[in-house]
C-alpha cells in the first residue's frame, strides 16, 4: 500500500557535543565532551512541514538555546531535567531563577553527507556558542554567579525578535561530569550534527 511505502526509510537522528574557545580566541575551538545523542521533539514536523510546503525560510534553523543554572558552588551539579517528545517552547518561557536559557544565534552551518547513497548532502552541522551575561528571563549569565551550562535545543526562530514564537526541533543534556562552568576566560560552543536518512 501507499502508506505502507511511505513509513520506509524516514529518520531523523542528530548528536551534540561541547566544545570551548580558550581565552576568548572564538577563531579556535575544542571538543571537550563526546558526542551526546538528542531527542528529536514532534515539534520538528511542524517546523519541516513549513518548509516542505513554502511557508517561508524563517522556519529553518536560527539558533539554539542553551540552558543554564546558577548553583551555589562551582562544584556543586546542577539538575537535570526530565522530558519527553511533546516539549516546546513552553518549557523554556516557564524556566525560573536559577534557571534560565540563552537564545542564541548559529554562527555557523554546513551541509555534508552521511555516505554514498546522498551525494547531494542529508547532514546538517550547526555551531553556536555562548554570549551575553544573562538569559531571556534576566537571570546572570556569569563566573561570578556560577553558571553552569546543562544542555541545548535546536530551535526554529520564527521571528528573531520574538522567542515566544519560537519552534524546538530537538533537544538534549549533558551528563553531570559534563556539565560546562561559565568561566572568565572561555566561550562555550556547541556543535549539532542533524541526520536525514
């Protein structure tokens, strides 16, 4: 049958890891965690769906949150939070003190291949990197406050200057060995490999 065929063969699947510019040189950057798989959110097919049928490029990728908490020491874990597939934006507009995300843009992307079978290209690399010194909600994004960066999510920006309308492709964290400290001399970037098969 016709829809038979059509569940054959569709996957998405992407992976992220950490890496840090030492002494604010962002021209270099090192991996400083493995690659960690994501969860690619139900979002993801509203934000395809648009694309697919023209509704406009805004709906593609524009950047990534990368969310954060304020802990009491540099040593002390933060939480790690919980979720399933039916997150969305709502998630990130509840975050509270000492919660809170960066909205951040790409600095980068590419298009490369996965193998043979897709020479015109089916994985896209995206890279952003941490800025500012607080988060959507005002929370501090510093040394000083002892932010820890948790995890990350992929994120469609439907308007750039409205994070409300925003749409989560996928997202993810970092185990707590591999939580990544705000420090007074480094950016933090993340690098995410998206996989269309």
């Amino acid at each position: 049958m016709a829809t038979d065929k059509l569940r054959i063969n569709k996957e998405i699947s992407g992976r992220v890891r950490c890496l840090e510019s030492p002494s604010n040189d962002i021209s270099t950057w090192f991996p400083i965690t493995e690659w960690k798989s994501n969860t690619v959110l139900y979002e993801w097919g509203a934000i395809a769906g648009r694309l697919f049928n023209g509704a406009g490029t805004n709906y593609s990728i524009g950047g990534m949150y990368l969310e954060y908490e304020n802990v009491a020491s540099p040593s002390t874990d933060a939480n790690i939070p919980s979720f399933g597939r039916d997150r969305s934006i709502s998630y990130f507009n509840n975050l509270a003190t000492p919660n809170d995300y960066l909205r951040v843009p790409l600095t980068s992307t590419q298009l490369l291949s996965s193998g043979a079978d897709y020479p015109n290209g089916n994985q896209c690399v995206f890279f952003a990197r941490s800025q500012g010194t607080s988060g959507v909600h005002a929370v501090p994004f510093s040394n000083a406050s002892n932010s820890k960066i948790i995890g990350a999510s992929l994120v469609a920006f439907v308007d750039d200057t409205d994070a409300t309308q925003d749409l989560v492709l996928s997202s993810m964290y970092f185990s707590l060995a591999e939580q990544q400290l705000k420090t007074t001399t480094s950016q933090i970037g993340v690098e995410w490999e998206l996989t269309l098969t």
